[in-house]
C-alpha cells in the first residue's frame, strides 16, 4: 500500500521530519517526508496494519514544540523508490504553514551548558530543536536556516554532523551552533571599549555578573530584545535605573535563577510553577509575601451599620528578603521569570536572589534590538553593554500571564505564544483573507487565512511615535513572511487611532473594503471566537469593562452589555455616563473622576455636607471653576460609561494616585492591592441604584455609593475596607444585571466577560464565580489577552463574517 499524508500546523523547526523518521523506522515504513509551503508531507509504503498503526503514532507522539492541526491522507499510485525511509530537502510555494514562536531553553540544553565536559560548556546561544529562537530570527518561510539570521554563520563539522543526523536532537536545529562556529557575546562599556575578564572570572558573563553586584546597570542583548538589567536588591541601583529609564512607578519585571529563588519573596502555587517552568516562560503575576497586619480603626461610633468588618484596617508591610518597594511599589504583586536562553541562566547562575530585568527603552519606547540602535539609546541610561552578533529579525518583548480562577491567562502575548495561529471557529473555514489593525493601546494585529488567524506579538501604544514606526514594520513584515494578500482591511471605529487611519490609508490604496468595527463588539468577538464559539452557536451577552471605546452615540463607551454574536450587537445595558473634564486629562489626572461623579451629585451640597473630609478639602484647591464652566459648555468634557474611569474615581477618592499617574491604569491597579482578599467576605456591598434609561437600556448608577462612601471616609472607615466594598458592590450589580438580562432575553446562549478590567483578579474572580454560580455558561479568555491586546482577533472573525455575509446577500 502507498499513502500520501499531508499534515498540517506547527511543524517545522520543531523536529517533526525526525521525529517522523524515527516513527516510520520503528513501524516498518519506506517513503520520504519534507517541509513544503503547508506543512510536512509524506509519501509512505507499507502493509495496511503498518501504515495504520504509523498514522495513529503520527497523530498522538509529537515532538514538544509542535502543534497537529490536521492529518489528511490519500492513495498514492507509484512505486517505493528506495527501501528505507529519507527525509528530504523541503519545496517552496505559496505560504500556509505556520512560524513557531520562540522556546525557552530546555533541560537538555541547559545540562549541556553547565557540564564542564560538554563542548557547549557556558555557551550562551545553544539550543536544540526543542528550544531556542523562532520567530526573532526568522525571514522568510519555510523556516530553514538560509532564511533566518543565522545563515551567515557556517556550521563547523562537529555542528553539521549532528544538524544532518536524524537521530540526534539537533537534526534541522536551524539556529545551532558552538563556540567554534557559532555567534558570540562580549562585554563593552558605553565608549564601546571591551571589557576583559579578570583572572578569577570564567569569560565576560562572569565580569557582567560582578558588575551588577557592584550596582551597575547592563543593557543585555538577549532573544527578542535588549533588556535593561540591575541588581534588584540593591535600592540605589533600582532608583537610578527608574531615574534614567524615566520609568518612575511603573512594575519593574525581575528573573530569578529558580523557583526556590522566588519563593523568598512571592507565594508559588503548583500552576505558577508550572508556567514559569514551561516552555512559553512569560513573566507571571505572583501575590507578594506582604502578610496583613490588623490593627484598630478609629472610633467610629456605637451603631454604625458597618460593624460586621471587625472594625479592622490593614497596614501593609513588605517583607521578603530585602527587596525594596522600588520594584513594585503600593502594589502586592511581583512579576517574576525564569531564564529562558543560556545566556540568562548563565548569568543568574550565583545568584540567589532577583535580578530586574526589564526592557532597554525610555518608559512606553519600543525595546532596542540592534547593536547599533542599542549603543547609541542606552547612552546615559545603562553602564555597560553585554552584547551579541546574532542578529534579532523580529523585536518580541517578554509575555506577561497570571493564573485567575485556576487557569493561565495572558495579560500581554508576545515571546513564546507569538505568531502561533489560533484556529477559528466552525463557520470561518472559508473566510477570505483580511487584516484587522487592532486598537491604539496593547497594539497587536491579525492576519486572517485558512480558517486561522495569525496574531502578531505585543506592540505596545501606537500614541509613541517609536512604536507607531515599529507598528508599520512589523505589519509589512507579517505579510511578506506569509505572503498575505488581504481581500479587506478591518480597523476600530475610533477615527483617531493611528491604526485606523493606516488601515484608511492602506485600504484606498490597494483598492480594498474597509470594514470598521466598533471596540466592544471586538472584545466580545475575540472572547467567543477564542472559546471555539461556532457562528451558528447564538448570541452571548459581552460583559465588556474597560478604559475606552469610540460608542456608536458618539460618546465614549466602556461599562456595555452587548447582546452580541459575529453579526451584529445590541446595547442592552451600560454604566451611567459621566464627564471627563479635560478629556485626556481625566486620564492622567483620576482626581478629576471623582470630582465629576460628585459634582454629578451635586458639588455644592456634597461639599458642603463633607466639608470635613481630606479629599472635599483637596478637591476644593483644584481649578474646579474652570472645570465646571467646561463641562457647562461642553467644552473637551466628553461623556463616558467607562468603568475604568469608575475604578479611577474610587481610587483617587482613597488617594491612590489620586493627583497623576504615571502608567496606564495605575490607580485602579493601586485600588486593588488595597484590597486584602481577607475583607472580601466580611465587609457588605457598596450600592448602587440600577433602572431602565428612557432608551429602555438598562443603567448601572454608582451615585448611591458614594453617598456611602463620603459617610465611611467622614467616620474613619478604613480605605481597605472601602476599596473592599467598592469591589464588592461592583461584583454584585454586574451580578444582577446579567441575570436580569438572561431572563429578559431568552436567545442568550453564554455570558462572555471581556476587557482591560477583568484583569482585577478580585472582579474577575467575584463575577465569574458568582456567574457560574447561577448555572449560566460563562466564557473567558484565557490565550488571548483581555485587554485591547486581543481586539484585533475580534476585528478579524466580524470581519470575516460580514465579507462572508456581502458575498452571499442577494
């Protein structure tokens, strides 16, 4: 019997055709198998039960970077050319297989790097087909090694040897390499004068690691990027890094050399471990060790209706082996990482405690990735260079995850999940190939072919004109390497995100549809479409909580039930809108929030009620004259249903970054480490009043509780207690107008719960559970962020529908 089988995914680079050979071997079968422009194909001779059991193993033993998406076989009318089994060379043609992401060292490597007999002893660029550089280092497809950065590199015998033995691990390991043959790093100081190793010290790694004891900041060269690297112990070297990096507040990412390293200062669950261990290795988000300390509130009176919280209040403490506030202060999470290239291990190797490790760039730059570019940014920001000759292709910027409800979820996918495709829903296997622009913060793009769409890595805020270049590059790069002709362009209804003005641009220019999608019908889609949500599956309802969104009212959206499926969406429900006085400036400026919500109560009786109160007094000192006259006008005062901007009125009113932020989302992300999860079930609900608007939209009011609130600051409630209650509230209104919403439309299939403020571990938690509680299906993102770094999946499958849905209208 002769079969061809044709097997598609992510197959190549990560040892399939030796791994095929070794199972064809084993089954007894002749034939051949190569890479082409699909994926792997294999021409194969052998009895019915041999190439019947060969099918089963290709389909359940794959090698560990590798994904099977499908597996077709056909007859084959031709003779075995050979008796044995052969791997041959791959064919080129028109592109539709998939680029693996890059892949954190594995064991194997890392004993080779560490064993004084290997010949790859501490050498910083060895990997294996099981691990190492993907898609920094790729060109072009098929991935072979004479499209990649490392072709100019000529492999040494002893190299060759093991690249063309299908039994060794490095067989087409397209990046491998030694000492002899391979890239090297050298250290250098900002006049680009090296810097030799002393006599006790092994090679320029071990002068890097002394330097860093001694406070030194090092701008090291590492996968996808530069990373600005310092002693995170050491709170001089932390502060100056800020100072010069002009990162002042933001969350500084550390590494450790293991997770007994880590465990000093964050607490590690058996599912954390595992994803700082496993091949993907993203920064996650660990609960620090800051024990709540209790202590008496002030009096507060006989009777007040709030005693059941214990009359507590929580004072934070850090503690963990001396690691400063300067990493990541007010916040009671650390975002930690294990090494994940030799060269990292190698540099942690006599470390017992973190290092930062963040990216080399001005705060909110796209991160350096040339020699060039990196020599001449770090100046007066880093002491030293470590650097290397290998070239980076692609910048990709370490992912961010955290485990929520008992499952990994990515907060930011870049490193070891980009650019592998995600595949659609039943109903989009014949959509025609389109490319969503994705939002203006948390960019990222997808291109949509063969049922599939590709999602390109994280690349920040397009507002920074560094990044909105790094925007176009990419995106140009992305089509040339999957040869992707969009039959349309889809891009965010906002008119003023850079994305959507190029996807303007690009779509008169190529003579192509222009499809506009508004933000949270996007975030809806993107969630069901992760979820294998069919086309014919119903409509969901989209819990949709975020910062921003152009509204079709022309008003700013971000509080919104959507009754929603690919097609089309109905706003059912929302928060009560409220000014942003000074627009912009409502953003970086929170105090200006809650001075709105209040003066939508009345700031006269209000102030006047509350006279008393720190923050009345504070707000009084604000330029509210002109801020009344604005909002009065209508002059840059916009109307907005945002939750984020709810989040940021509560937590500037508990003075949590209340007078300016420095990163976005910081005060509300500051409102949460208030919170000690040990008020959650003790302290009652913050109200809220919840009716129909005279659109018939239901409307979700907070001016109840802050009544409430304005009573507990006046008497001395403690802020945690009231950042506890604020959550509570929240949890239990989103709560019931979901269950009002799912009785009063009976077509609701599943509730889809999406945006930037679902990454609040507490509301997630809270509504989720309480969702699930009430037997209703609750879908989540887990693989694609909830933030606007996953809208670009939605814009791509409404996308898709609506070409599909125009080619078939009458």
């Amino acid at each position: 019997m002769a079969q061809r089988i044709r097997i598609t995914g992510l197959v190549q680079g990560v040892g399939f055709r030796p791994n095929v050979w070794r199972l064809a071997r084993a089954c007894g079968i002749a034939g051949t198998v190569r890479n082409d422009s699909s994926g792997v194909l294999i021409d194969a001779w052998g009895s019915d039960a041999a190439l019947a059991d060969f099918q089963q193993q290709l389909r359940t033993d794959i090698p560990p970077l590798a994904r099977l998406d499908s597996l077709q076989v056909m007859l084959l009318d031709a003779p075995c050319p050979h008796d044995d089994f052969r791997i041959i060379a791959s064919e080129s043609g028109e592109i539709h297989t998939g680029v693996v992401a890059d892949a954190a060292m594995c064991p194997a490597c890392r004993a080779d790097i560490f064993d004084a007999s290997n010949r790859r002893y501490r050498y910083p660029f060895t990997n294996c087909t099981h691990c190492g550089p993907r898609l920094s280092i790729v060109r072009t497809i098929p991935y072979d090694r004479a499209n990649t950065s490392m072709a100019e590199f000529a492999q040494c015998p002893d190299c060759l040897r093991e690249y063309t033995d299908p039994a060794d691990r490095r067989f087409h390991a397209q990046p491998n390499a030694c000492p002899t043959c391979g890239p090297s790093v050298w250290l250098e100081d900002m006049a680009g004068q090296g810097i030799e190793p002393t006599a006790a010290e092994r090679d320029c790694i071990d002068t890097a690691s002394r330097l860093l004891r001694e406070g030194c900041i090092i701008a090291l060269m590492g996968l996808g990027g530069v990373h600005l690297v310092c002693d995170a112990t050491n709170e001089t070297a932390v502060a100056t890094l800020r100072q010069r990096k002009r990162r002042y507040q933001k969350p500084l990412a550390l590494m450790a050399r293991d997770t007994e390293v880590i465990r000093q200062y964050c607490y590690v669950s058996d599912a954390e471990a595992a994803l700082l261990q496993g091949r993907h290795a993203p920064i996650v988000l660990l609960e620090r060790k800051i024990p709540p300390i209790p202590s008496p509130s002030p009096a507060r009176g006989e009777g007040s209706k709030r005693q059941e919280s214990g009359g507590l209040s929580c004072s934070l403490t850090p503690c963990g082996g001396g690691l400063g506030w300067g990493v990541s202060s007010a916040l009671n999470t650390l975002g930690f990482m294990l090494p994940y290239t030799p060269l990292h291990a190698l540099l942690l190797e006599s470390w017992d405690t973190p290092l930062i490790m963040t990216s080399a760039n001005l705060s909110e730059e796209p991160q350096c990735i040339t020699i060039v570019e990196t020599r001449q940014r770090m100046q007066g920001i880093a002491d030293y260079l470590l650097l290397h000759n290998r070239p980076i292709v692609n910048r990709v910027d370490d992912s961010v995850a955290r485990i929520l409800a008992g499952k990994p979820r990515l907060l930011r996918r870049a490193r070891g999940y980009a650019p592998e495709p995600l595949t659609l829903p039943a109903g989009f296997a014949n959509a025609p190939p389109l490319l969503a622009m994705g939002g203006e913060l948390k960019n990222t793009f997808a291109l949509l072919r063969d049922g599939q769409a590709i999602l390109s890595q994280h690349l920040g805020d397009l507002e920074d004109a560094r990044t909105g270049r790094e925007y176009t590059h990419t995106l140009r790069l992305y089509r040339d390497l999957f040869q992707h002709q969009p039959q349309a362009i889809v891009v965010d209804k906002h008119p003023g995100y850079r994305s959507t003005q190029l996807g303007q641009q690009w779509a008169r220019e190529q003579g192509l549809p222009l499809i506009e999608v508004q933000h949270h019908h996007a975030h809806v889609a993107a969630c069901m479409a992760e979820n294998g949500w069919p086309v014919e599956g119903g409509k969901v309802l989209g819990i949709l909580l975020d910062g921003l969104g152009y509204g079709d009212d022309g008003t700013l959206w971000g509080g919104e039930f959507l009754l929603a499926d690919y097609s089309n969406y109905e706003r059912v429900g929302h928060f009560k809108p409220v000014a942003m006085p000074g627009g912009t400036q409502a953003i970086l400026q929170p105090w200006r929030n809650t001075w709105a919500h209040l003066q939508a109560l009345g700031w006269s009786e209000v102030s006047t009620c509350f006279a008393d109160l720190e923050l009345i007094q504070y707000l009084q000192q604000q330029p509210l004259a002109t801020l009344e006259t604005m909002l009065t006008r209508g002059l840059n005062s916009p109307s907005s249903s945002s939750c984020g901007r709810l989040f940021d009125a509560v937590a500037a009113a508990l003075d949590c970054s209340r007078d300016s932020i420095s990163y976005e989302g910081q005060a509300a992300i500051e409102l949460e480490a208030l919170t000690p999860a040990c008020l959650l079930n003790i302290v009652p609900a913050y109200p809220f009043a919840l009716a129909k608007n005279a659109a018939a939209c239901w409307e979700i009011d907070p001016a109840p509780l802050w009544f409430e609130l304005l009573k507990d600051l006046q008497t001395g409630y403690c802020r945690e207690a009231i950042a506890a209650q604020f959550h509570q509230g929240l949890i239990h209104i989103i709560s019931e107008l979901a269950q009002r919403l799912w009785v009063e439309y009976p077509e609701i299939k599943a509730i889809a719960l999406s945006g930037g403020v679902f990454q609040n571990a507490i509301l997630f938690n809270g509504i989720s559970q309480r969702l699930q509680g009430f037997g209703q299906p609750v879908l989540t993102h887990q693989h694609v962020p909830t933030n606007d770094g996953g809208i670009a999946l939605g814009q791509a499958v409404i996308g898709a529908m609506r070409q599909k849905q125009a080619y078939y209208a009458p």
